[in-house]
C-alpha cells in the first residue's frame, strides 16, 4: 500500500516494490512505505509477518531480490550513510568479556566519531539510558538481559544519528525503564531524528510514533498518520448524569433518554460515576453541532466532545482480518 | 581505517578469553622454566660448559653461536607445528563468533563493508599470532643473551615462517567459519589443511601410490595448491639456524603460501559479501 505523501525528497526513507525469498518463502512481498524525514514510524504486526527482515533489507543487511530502497537520500551500503544511521537488532549480541565502555569505544570508533570526544560521548549516551554507572567497567556476560538491551541502544544512539531504527528496543526491560527508554526515544526524535520502530508492545507503539504500517504476510496492509488510522466514522460525546434544572439524586435515565432523542447513541462500557458516554455516528462537524444544540436544549449538561478513536491493537486485528477477507476472496476469483 | 577496529576488536576480545590467557601463560612458564634450568658458561664467545636442569652436557669447547644453532632450529620446528596446531584450536571460534546472528547485523549497520569486516578479523587473528610468536622466540632469544652474551633474531626471522603457514590455514578457516559459522567445522578445516600441508611435501609418492589416471590428475589437482607447510617448516628452521638459504628454493614455498592465503580470504569475502544475515 503505497504511501503518497510526502515526496520521497523529504522522506528518511523510501521503500519501493521490495520483496524478499527464502527459498518457498516469500518474506517480503512487494512493500512500498515511505517515512518522512523527522517522523516516529512504527511497524506493527504478527509473529512472522516479515517485520525483521524488512528492516535487514532497509539497512542492507539481507540482499533484496526485487525493488529499491533509498535511507536518508542514499544507498543503504553507502558507509556515509551508514554513519548516520543507529541500529538496534531484535537480539544484540554483544561480546560477553567487553564492558559497555569497551564495547560502545568500539562502536564509537567504527562510527568516527573524534577521539577528543570519544570518551565524553559514550559516558553520556550510557548515563541516558540509565545503566548504572557502577555497571559500565563490568564485562557484559554478567548483565541482565535488560542491561544489555540498555547498552545496546545506547550503541545505537552514538553519533546522534539522523535515524534511528530499533527492533524491539524495550524487549527485557521493566515497566519503569520501559517508560525511561520511551523518553529517550522520544528525547532523539525532539532532535530531529527519524525513529523506526519495531515493537510487539501495541501501547509502546502508540505512545511513542505518529506513523505506522501494518505488516501482515510480507505486505503492507495499512499505513499512514497514526492520528489518521485512529480516527473513526464518529464522535465520542460525554454527557453528565443529572440534567441542567434536575434533580441531584437523578439516575440519569431521563437524560439518557434525551440523548437518544437528540442523536446519540449510549456506550455504556465507557460510563463514569457521574457522566455516561455516547456516540454521534458521522464525520460532519455541522450535523455534531446541530445535535448537540439539541442535547442542551433538552437540558443536557456536555462534559466531553472528542473525535472517537480505535487503538492500534483494534487496527491490527481490523487490517489482518480485511487482509484475510481479501485474501479470500482473490482465492475464490482464481478458482 | 575499519580493518583496524575491527581487527582490534578481534585482538581484546581474544586477550579476554580463557583459551589465549592460556597461552601466553604457558609461554611465559616455558620461558621462566628456561630461564632457570639453563646454565651456560661462556668464556671469549666460545662455550666452555653447559648445565640442562643441572645435568652437565658433554660437550667440547665450540663457538657459542654454533652450539646454539640446534636449538634454534628445534625452536623453530617446535614454534611451527605446535604453534600452528594450538592457533588452529585457539581461533577457531573468532570468525564464527564476530559473525554469529545478533553481532553481525550490528557490524553490517555500522559503516563497515562487508570486505573489511573479514579482512579485519583475518588481520586481528594474525596480530594475535604474531604477537604469541614474537613473545615465545623473542623471549627466547633474550634468555639466550643474557646466559650466552650473543644475541640473534634469527629464532624471530625463523618464526615468521609459522606465521605464514597460519596465516594460510586460517585463510581458509575464515572462509569456512563464514559460510557455515561453527567453530567446529572451522577447526576441522584447519586441521585438515595442517595435515595436507605437512604430507603434501611427499606429493610425488602420494600420487605414485596409484596406477589410475584419473586419480593421479585428480590427486595432483587437488595437492598442487596446498601449502608446503613441511617445506615452511624446514625454511624457517634453518632461517632461525642462521643457515644460508637460497631464495630460488625459498621464493616458491613462500609465493605459494601467501597466494593461497590471499585467495582464500578473497573466497571469505565473497561469501560475506553473498551472504544474507
């Protein structure tokens, strides 16, 4: 599903046509998604939906059998590109003897970054990702896996790179450093860094990108705007329990009743204490209005007016369940 | 510039591992054992009597430079087949560990080429040897000053013949590492290749042993690109004996083992290159 603005000029990154085989298996069946320079870009999708080897064949990693990639203007095997780039595997395996600075001096040197510098840098990035400092003379065999995912994004931040592309990033780490790594994410992408995220945390995602892409059986079968794929066909309207002139101990059926009379349809798994929530099926702003004006002259006290939104787990599930019906339905035509 | 850090990547993390701690342990036991059971009395440059853990040898008086060219010479047999035999073992796992899944992916999203990755570590593991080379025959070498008062690099010069007979089988055991990443197999390689090497010096009778065309050709075919490790083993000890050596005889042995280490590496960085991680 191509993805028509912006123009690949302004993008980190543009995939075209991509597909990748191995052997009987097609991994990546023809992706086309291009992430806007400064984006927080999310890839979402089932267990084996192709989403590692797509960002292997988007670094140059894994050799593509068919289309073209371009990152950050250039060719992925492009060193000067490279440079610019941090990566985080789904499972980093760092040298078991090296501590996080002798790995990260490692990384920092391949990276160029300027000896003056060096050592400066790597103590920072380390202190960013909140690995204790006692830590970081220590050799990595003996850290927890949450530790090392910590250095290992902290590889990936050396050199304040352009993009910043993370399979799995908060894989073995608590809900706390989950939050801390979330911040330092978001803390490079307020940098002005493209992040790319990959992530089996439907929530992770959701907080942390503004863009996402379904993957689903090697193809692209959403992407675009989170804000965008949130958004449904209604609105989310909170009326108050108790009417304008009411009484206080009212139980809200007169309300409710008067609701449904103005328009709305009642949600109950969403009521509060004292509000109960409703739904305006439509997108014109001019009908929401109109029906609202109505609510209140029928006494109705609005607490909330929100466009309703699905979550990316809702997505997911509607994108694999549309791409399973297509699926279907192209079977029954060739038979 | 890459070729460098990757190769020192190579050289600390080996420095950490039990396996090469080992060695220069070892090493450094052998020199002190040296060290300290070795008595020589030099009287004007000539011996005039030796103790071997306090045994007196039964010698005559000779020129200590002369007595001591057997010695080099063992050393430099001892350095090459034993020396080339614990590299085997000893690195083995240093490919397929820098290109093991989760390490490699890393490496290949860094600004490091493919090429220079293999070329780094084929670099590293040869520093590292070098490196437990110089120290045992240099080591040597110094002991022998400070008993004998005369100092020589030829042990040293002798060595680096080990170094090229390695470099040569651990070409090829990067190449194997690379395509199938165990450390099994590449030991295997390597130990395959160090008996080829060492019979491949008898090749003329080895291909007399049949009758049949085909298999001669085929024997030939196979034995002509193997490196003559016996014949490097024998340039390096009289090198290291401060014999004279022809370099018509040296210059084929030596052409021999550098081509073939050159192209087997080029094989390693075909298959990196090709290779999907």
């Amino acid at each position: 599903m191509p993805d028509a603005s912006p123009e690949p000029r302004d993008a980190a990154l543009v995939a075209r046509g991509l597909k990748k085989r191995f052997g009987a298996t097609l991994a990546v069946d023809g992706i086309d998604v291009v992430v806007p320079k400064g984006a927080r870009f999310g890839l979402i999708g089932p267990n084996g939906a192709g989403k590692t080897t797509f960002i292997k064949l988007l670094l140059g990693i894994c050799k593509k059998d068919e289309g073209s990639v371009v990152v950050l203007g250039g060719d992925p095997d492009d060193t000067a590109v490279r440079r610019r780039i941090g990566y985080l595997p789904e499972r980093l395996a760092i040298p078991p003897s090296f501590s996080a600075l002798a790995f990260l001096d490692g990384v920092a040197r391949i990276k160029g970054i300027p000896s003056s510098r060096r050592r400066a840098e790597i103590r920072d990035t380390l202190a960013l990702v909140g690995l204790e400092e006692v830590a970081w003379g220590r050799a990595t065999g003996g850290y927890s896996k949450g530790m090392r995912q910590r250095t290992g994004l902290a590889a990936a931040l050396l050199g304040q790179p352009d993009l910043l592309v993370l399979d799995e990033p908060t894989d073995g780490i608590d809900p706390l450093g989950r939050r801390q790594i979330r911040e330092v994410i978001l803390q490079a992408g307020r940098r002005g860094a493209t992040i790319f995220l990959n992530s089996h945390l439907l929530a992770e995602t959701e907080r942390v990108c503004d863009h996402v892409a379904v993957l689903h059986k090697g193809r692209v079968v959403k992407a675009g705007a989170l804000v965008s794929l949130r958004r449904t066909d209604a609105f989310r309207v909170v009326f108050a329990r108790r009417l304008k002139d009411g009484p206080d101990d009212d139980d809200g059926a007169a309300a409710r009743q008067r609701a449904v009379d103005a328009g709305f349809v009642p949600q109950p798994g969403d009521d509060g204490d004292d509000m109960w929530s409703t739904s305006f099926i439509g997108t014109d702003a001019v009908a929401l209005s109109a029906a609202l004006q109505a609510a209140l002259g029928r006494g109705l006290v609005v607490v909330e007016v929100s466009p309703a939104l699905v979550d990316l787990e809702t997505i997911l599930e509607q994108s694999m369940g549309a791409d399973a019906a297509a699926a279907s339905t192209a079977k029954e035509q060739a038979a | 510039m890459n070729v460098v850090h990757v190769a020192r990547d190579v050289v600390r993390e080996a420095f950490a591992s039990k396996l090469m701690l080992l060695l220069f342990v070892a090493i450094a036991a052998g020199l002190l054992l040296l060290t300290f059971s070795l008595d020589l009395d030099v009287v004007d440059g000539a011996l005039a009597g030796s103790r071997l853990f306090g045994q007196a040898a039964d010698l005559s008086i000779v020129p200590v430079d002369v007595f001591l060219r057997p010695a080099f010479q063992a050393l430099a047999w001892v350095t090459f087949y034993a020396g080339l035999l614990f590299g085997i073992v000893a690195t083995a796992d240093v490919a397929p560990r820098m290109l093991q899944a989760g390490r490699v992916e890393h490496l290949l999203a860094l600004p490091v080429r493919r090429f220079e990755l293999v070329v780094g570590i084929y670099v590293g593991v040869l520093c590292l040897c070098a490196l437990a080379t110089a120290v045992s025959t240099g080591g040597v070498s110094l002991i022998l000053f400070v008993k004998a008062k005369t100092f020589t690099v030829a042990p040293i010069a002798g060595a680096a013949m080990a170094l090229l007979g390695f470099g040569a089988i651990y070409a090829v055991m990067l190449a194997v590492g690379s395509l199938v990443r165990s450390a099994a197999v590449s030991a295997g390689a390597g130990l395959f290749l160090y008996a080829l090497g060492v019979i491949v010096a008898s090749k003329a009778t080895i291909v007399n042993w049949t009758t049949s065309k085909v298999v001669r050709a085929l024997l030939e075919l196979v034995l002509t690109p193997v490196p003559n490790l016996r014949a490097l083993a024998d340039v390096g000890a009289g090198v290291a004996a401060g014999e004279a050596v022809a370099l018509s005889a040296v210059l084929p042995v030596v052409g021999g083992a550098v081509a073939f280490a050159g192209f087997a590496v080029v094989v390693a960085c075909a298959i990196v290159q090709s290779k999907d991680y």
